[in-house]
C-alpha cells in the first residue's frame, strides 16, 4: 500500500500493496481492498467492506459497514470498476455494481443495489 502516512487501517484488514490511499483516511476491521484501488483524502471505510480491483474513490467520501463494490460485469475478466465521485455517503450494506459512475455530492440509501451511473448530487433511497 503506498501513501501510508496519517491513514488508520484497523486489523484484521486486507489492503494490497498497490492500493493507493489518500492522508487522513481511514479503513475499518475485516475489510478487503484489491489492487489498484485509489482511496482518496478524508475518506472513511467502516467494516465489512469489500472494494474490487481498479476502483476510484475520491476525496470526501463515507462507506458504511458491508458495503460490496464490483469490478467484474459477466465474470469473463473484462474489468469494469466502478468510480465514487467527491463527498458520497454510501449507506450500509450496499452493493454496487461493475461500470457505474456515481457523481459528486451522492447520498445512496442503505441495502440497495446501484446498477445505473448516477449525476451529481443524486439521492437514492429505494
């Protein structure tokens, strides 16, 4: 994991060593970060996460606990990584899918399945 600097990662936690996370972020227990993720700034990770392989959260942004993101659209290893844009708050126990884009300022309510790209300032809560 590069940029170590002012980021807390409690255990047991994985984090690939070319994950790239943003100061003063932070990531929470039983948590699994694949490669080439790039965390933005200011960014906090509860527990129970898991984010695939190539996604981009920016700077800003809450993940709360059991959140899934996914890379991988037909299972055929065409990666399609989804990006979180500035400032979301992304609520418990949401999944969201391979190839979204999720615009700045989103507010996606907790239990639901993200399968479209969503504009800036969206709030999605059913």
């Amino acid at each position: 994991m590069k940029n170590r600097e002012q980021v807390i990662i409690y255990q047991p936690s994985y984090v690939h060593d070319s994950a790239i996370i943003g100061a003063r972020s932070k990531i929470g227990c039983f948590c699994d970060i694949s490669k080439d993720v790039i965390i933005g700034r200011y960014v906090n990770i509860q527990c129970h996460c898991s984010i695939s392989t190539g996604v981009h959260i920016d700077d800003g942004c809450f993940i709360a606990p059991g959140v899934r993101i996914l890379n991988d659209k037909m299972m055929n290893g065409m990666l399609q990584p989804p990006h979180i844009g500035k400032h979301c708050r992304i609520g418990g126990n949401v999944l969201i899918l391979p190839d979204v884009t999720i615009g700045d300022n989103c507010f996606i309510g907790a239990g639901l399945k993200v399968t479209k790209s969503l504009p800036n300032g969206s709030i999605v809560t059913k």
